[in-house]
C-alpha cells in the first residue's frame, strides 16, 4: 500500500511541474504584451522611453523561453 501512495504522490508531483513549465514557458502572453505596448505606442498612451524599456524586457523574456524550447 505504501508503495502505491509513493508512486501516486510522485505522478502527481511530475504532473504539477509538468503543468508549471508549460505556463511558464508559453510565449503567448508575452507576444501578447508585445502588440499591447505597440497598439498603447501608436495611440500616444505611452511615450518612447517607457515603450523601449518595457519592450526589452519582454523581448529577452521571449529570447529565454526559446532558449529552453531549443535545449529541452
């Protein structure tokens, strides 16, 4: 009986960090973002300073996801 709570607590484990990894590593909110602070930019909500910054950051974010998507 032991064994079979040992096995079912480790798929459940594996499962939550399976499920962890994919949120954490899907690029689609971020490309999201990305248009989001295009659309604000054109439409003079935000100024080219603060688009710049938040861009970088949301580009070297995508750039480490597609580093992982590459290694894994």
């Amino acid at each position: 009986m032991t064994f079979l709570i040992d096995d079912m607590v480790i798929w459940l484990a594996q499962k939550l960090k399976e499920a962890a990894e994919a949120e954490m590593f899907d690029d689609s909110a971020l490309r999201e973002s990305l248009l989001d602070l295009q659309m604000r930019l054109e439409m003079g909500e935000i100024d080219e300073q603060y688009y710049m910054k938040k861009e970088d950051a949301l580009l070297k974010r995508l750039e480490e996801i597609r580093r992982h998507k590459e290694n894994n």
